[in-house]
C-alpha cells in the first residue's frame, strides 16, 4: 500500500512526524509545513496513489470521503461559514510536488479566482 521513499506515506506511517488536527481509517488531516493562509492542512488517503490523474473507480469512496471529511473539519474549526478554498494539484501544470493525491484546505484570509 505504500510507496517506497513516499514522504506522505511516511507521514501516514508516523515515520515523519506531522501536525495531525484529524484521522480516520481512511485519511489524516495535518498542517501543511509552509503554509498559504491561516488554516492550511493537507488531507491524504492512506492508501497511496500518485495523484488525481491516477485515481481509479475502487477510490470512488476514498475521494468522497476525503471531501465530505473535509468539510466536517471546515465546519468543526469554525470557518465554513466564512468560507475556505479546497485544491488538488495535479501533476505538472497543476503545481503538484508530492506525488501522493493530497487536497488542501485552506483558510482564513479571501482567496481570489482564478488562482495564479
Ligand atoms: P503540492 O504542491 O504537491 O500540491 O503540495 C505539497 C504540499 O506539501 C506543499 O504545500 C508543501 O508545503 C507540503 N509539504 C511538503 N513536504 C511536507 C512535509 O514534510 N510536511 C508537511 N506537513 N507538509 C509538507
Ligand atoms: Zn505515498
């Protein structure tokens, strides 16, 4: 399930420690180490896959969950109401470094759109 020199996996694995504000069975939720705003956390499945661009119908239910879980945490913290910003870069146009699938939620501050 985990990808050989996978700095996420790691993390998952707590071979890198991580700031966890949440976890499941499914994913965890963590800070993000340079963040773009004053909420900024990186939600990742455990199970790895590289990105977007490689999810397969079997992670229907782990992207679905991912976002429905997301907006729990946006609600629980108290910033939904204000609003928040959900990203997944994806590969290279999409700015994408990690190569595990990973969705940020930021907040805290306007976001503007189209995003740089
Ligand atoms: P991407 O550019 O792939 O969409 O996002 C990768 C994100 O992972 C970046 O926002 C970066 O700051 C974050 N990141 C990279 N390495 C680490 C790490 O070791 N720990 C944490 N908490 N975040 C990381
Ligand atoms: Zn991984």
């Amino acid at each position: 399930m985990s990808e050989q020199g996978c700095i996420f996996c790691k993390i998952a694995a707590g071979e890198i420690p991580a700031e966890r504000v949440y976890e499941d069975d499914v994913c965890i939720a963590f800070n993000d180490i340079t963040p773009q705003a004053p909420t900024h956390l990186l939600l990742i499945p455990r199970e790895h896959f590289d990105s977007l661009d490689k999810a397969e119908a079997g992670h229907k239910a782990t992207l679905g969950h991912m976002m429905l879980t997301a907006a729990n945490i946006a609600r629980d913290k108290g910033f939904a109401d204000d609003g928040y910003r959900i990203v997944i870069n994806t590969n290279s146009d999409g700015g994408q470094t990690v190569f595990h699938l990973h969705v940020h939620l930021l907040a805290g501050r306007p976001f503007v759109f189209p995003p740089g």
